[in-house]
C-alpha cells in the first residue's frame, strides 16, 4: 500500500525503525528510502513511477541452532508503478503496479527472490470540499500480494474524516490513527498499524530436519506519533509503541512454519522525515 499512499500524500522518505527487546539479546532495524514522481497526463490524470529500499538488520544474539548470519541483512527493493485519474469532481481511480525483490541477495537474483504485487482502488475525496461540514476520503479496493500467500485479491478499506480544526481520525488497514493539531506546524497522535516482509533465502536453513527458504515478519504494534512540519511540505515524525504481536518465522517454499524465531513483544521506535503534498 506504499504507492497508494504516495499518491495522496509521500513523494519522498527517509525512515529508520528500531524494535530493541528488554527481555533478548535480539534486534530488529530496518532502514528505508522511497521516492515516487507523479507525471502529469492531462486534466488530473496522473502516471506514478518511483522505487522503495528497505534493509532489514536483523542481530540475533540469542542462542540458535543454525548459523543465523545468512540472514542477518535482507533486501526489500520495490518498483512503484500507478495511475490514477478523476472520474467526477470528488471521484478518483487508482491502479497501482509492484514488482518487488525481497531476499538475502548473497548471489545473484533469482526467480525465488522476485514477487508481484498490486491493486485497484476507488477514492471518495472531499477533504477540500466547501460543501461538507467535516471533510472527509474515503478509499476502497482490492490488492493482490503474493507474500501473503493467499492466491486471491483482498479487501482494502480505509476512511479519514476532519472533525474540526484539532482533531481528525483514519480508520482501516493497515493503519489508523487519531490526530491532534497543536499548532498549524505539530501534530500529536494515537496510532495502530500493521508492518511486515517476506523474504527469500538465497543459503536454504537446515533446522529440526527441516528446510527453511523464505523468512516472514509480522508485527502489530501501538502507541504514539508526533510530527511536525519543518516547512510546508517537508514533515520530520516520530512514532514510539509497544508491539501487541510480533511473529518471526522461517518457512518451507509452501509457506509452511519450519521455525520460530523469537517473538516476545517490544519497544517499537521509527522516525524520519519526508516529503509529502
């Protein structure tokens, strides 16, 4: 969903997350840089293209049994490709295009560590209207994953609504929030979201007499944001929470379970800046 998010607002980022945990000797990092570049068709009708890195450090300290350097750096590369145009005044549709690398990348690409990602949407924006009481967008659709390992398109739903100059609220997947504007520049808000990857390994895992070929992440987590506009358009933030749930596990090429990696629940650190419309 990072596209359709840059569609309405992020055209660039700089992030750095952290999840440190008090009772292991294990860390999670993730570093990441996205860049997208809207293309004026005609009229609003806008073409997307842009590309995302994600480098996900994982310090493992803790006691395994198997060499846990083969996947202690992986690489998540992203090629944005969308297009969006208005079909009414407050109407928007969406497609968006995602050819994904995600693997230890030791050796040379192959066709394990290439993915396909995409989707459709439809967007209801009134956020500038002058005939609504409380502005409001409201986006619908259908993605496509195949890190997910589900073989069909799933839902997407997510609704933002101003309720006055202070407050407003985003409800839906993979994020929601409630935010409070301080000034016209600070933002201070309570946020729920869902994060994640899945990955291939390049070095196969022999664990239990088992074969692991791919490495999944999944994490909910919850707490608190604050942003803060350093100019009109260039926006440093940070969030801080506490995961409710928080899954690493190594997997067989039919996305079965092969090995569970530590999953005690943490402090959750990410900020950066970017630049958004």
């Amino acid at each position: 969903m990072q596209l359709l998010n840059a569609q309405l607002t992020d055209l660039a980022r700089l992030e750095y997350s952290f999840i440190p945990s008090s009772r292991s000797e294990d860390q999670y990092t993730r570093l990441r840089a996205m860049l997208n570049y809207p293309i004026k068709i005609k009229n609003d009708s806008y073409f997307i293209v842009g590309g995302e890195y994600n480098r996900i450090i994982l310090n493992l300290n803790e006691p395994y049994p198997f060499d846990t350097r083969i996947i202690d750096r992986l690489h998540i590369i992203d090629l944005n490709l969308g297009y969006t145009f208005k079909t009414s005044a407050y109407w928007r549709l969406g497609f968006q295009f995602n050819p994904r690398i995600a693997s230890t990348l030791e050796t040379s690409i192959t066709n394990e560590d290439i993915f396909f990602n995409g989707g459709v949407f439809a967007i209801h924006d009134k956020t500038d209207a002058t005939d609504v009481e409380r502005p409001f967008r409201l986006i619908v659709g259908l993605t496509y994953n195949t890190t997910v390992g589900i073989p069909f398109p799933l839902p997407f739903v997510s609704y933002y609504r101003k309720i006055n100059q202070k407050w407003s609220y985003t409800a839906g997947i993979p994020k929601s929030n409630v935010k409070y504007f301080v000034t016209e520049k600070a933002i201070i808000q309570t946020f729920a979201a869902l994060d994640g990857y899945f990955a291939n390994l390049q070095q196969s895992i022999i664990v239990n007499r088992k074969k692991a070929e791919n490495i999944s992440l999944s994490v909910a987590v919850a707490g608190l944001g604050f942003e803060y506009f350093l100019t009109k358009h260039l926006v440093a933030y940070t969030y801080t929470g506490y995961t409710f749930r928080l899954d690493n596990v190594l997997r067989n090429n039919d996305r079965d379970e092969i090995f569970r990696l530590n999953n005690l629940n943490a402090f959750y650190l990410r900020t950066g800046i970017k630049f958004k419309i």
